[in-house]
C-alpha cells in the first residue's frame, strides 16, 4: 500500500510543478517594458488555411530593449502576420515594410504597470487555486487508501507530505509574484 502512496504523492509533485511551468509560461507573455519575442509565443497565424504558430511562419527576435522584429519566412506572410497581432490585441501596432514587420513597444505609464501587476496576481491566484485543488484531490486518494487498508499513520504521514509540497509550491508561485511584479514596476 505505501508503493501506492508514495506514487500518489510523487504524481502529485509532478502535477504542481506542471502548474508552475505554466505560470512560469504566462508570466513571459506579460509584457514588462522590454520587449521579448515570448511576448508572442501563443499568437497564431493563417498559414494556408490553418492557424499556425508565429514562430513557425516567421523568425522573431528583439532588436533592440523596445524593438521586436518578424521575418516572414515567405513573402506573402507579411499581410497575415500583420492581420494576427492586431486581432491579437496585445497593446501595439505593427508597421510592415513589406518584407519585415516592426513592433515598437510603447512606454508603460505607472496605471498601465498596475494593470499588468494585477493580471500577474491573477495569474498567480489561478495558479494556487490549482495547486490547492491538487492537495484535495491527493488527500482524497489518500483517504480512500486508507479505507482499502492503508495505516491511519502512514495516511497522516502522507497528508502531512502533500501539505508540505503545496506550501512549496505556493511559496515558489508567490516567489514568481514578487520577482515578476519587480520587473513590471521598474523603470
């Protein structure tokens, strides 16, 4: 039965550690004042009558800290990239040379800093929500262990494991907060 919990345990490990790839991942897409190609990660683009990944069509990279640049690798992608990132809605206008799609990032003034620190926390909310929906599901498992024969120590041994790792992983979500919103707030 303990082969069981520690699977359960280790499973659930991995499913937190999921959740913080994933904040991890949306806090790239937040824009912090310097421009960053991960900014665009996620846009898709009509390529041939299928939505497409931008970096597959095209080869993104920051020029400079507010400059970022896309190099169509055809030609004919400079119209639908252009369409993608103003249907994406991201904040900025691209300006199409006809072979090279330029994004200048604007300034941030100090309400637009506080809008982006809120959609961080709000990020970073979703992701506690499920990291604390892990350890219910964990200690449901764990209780339902228990009924099929598994020891009430190692049962509580077990919760007090899973309680542990979410504290962790909270803490390290709060961690990517802390950091994220620094970045965002500096001028």
């Amino acid at each position: 039965m303990s082969a069981d919990l520690g699977n359960l345990i280790s499973d659930t490990e991995g499913s937190m550690k999921k959740a913080i790839s994933h904040l991890e991942n949306e806090l790239t897409k937040i824009r912090a004042g310097k421009a960053s190609p991960g900014m665009l990660d996620g846009l898709m683009v009509e390529y041939y009558g299928s939505p497409t990944a931008i970096g597959q069509v095209a080869n993104v990279s920051a020029m400079d800290s507010r400059t970022l640049t896309i190099q169509p690798w055809e030609k004919n992608m400079v119209g639908p990239i252009e369409r993608a990132i103003l249907q994406a809605n991201i904040g900025v206008t691209p300006q199409n040379d006809g072979t090279v799609i330029r994004i200048t990032m604007p300034p941030l003034t100090e309400e637009r800093r506080r809008g982006l620190v809120k959609q961080a926390n709000a990020e970073g909310e979703h992701s506690k929500v499920t990291i604390r929906n892990l350890r219910r599901d964990s200690i449901e498992k764990i209780k339902k262990l228990q009924k099929e024969g598994l020891s009430e120590d190692a049962a509580k041994d077990g919760e007090l494991d899973i309680q542990e790792l979410t504290n962790k992983y909270i803490a390290l979500v709060d961690k990517h907060l802390v950091a994220k919103e620094k970045e965002i707030m500096a001028v």
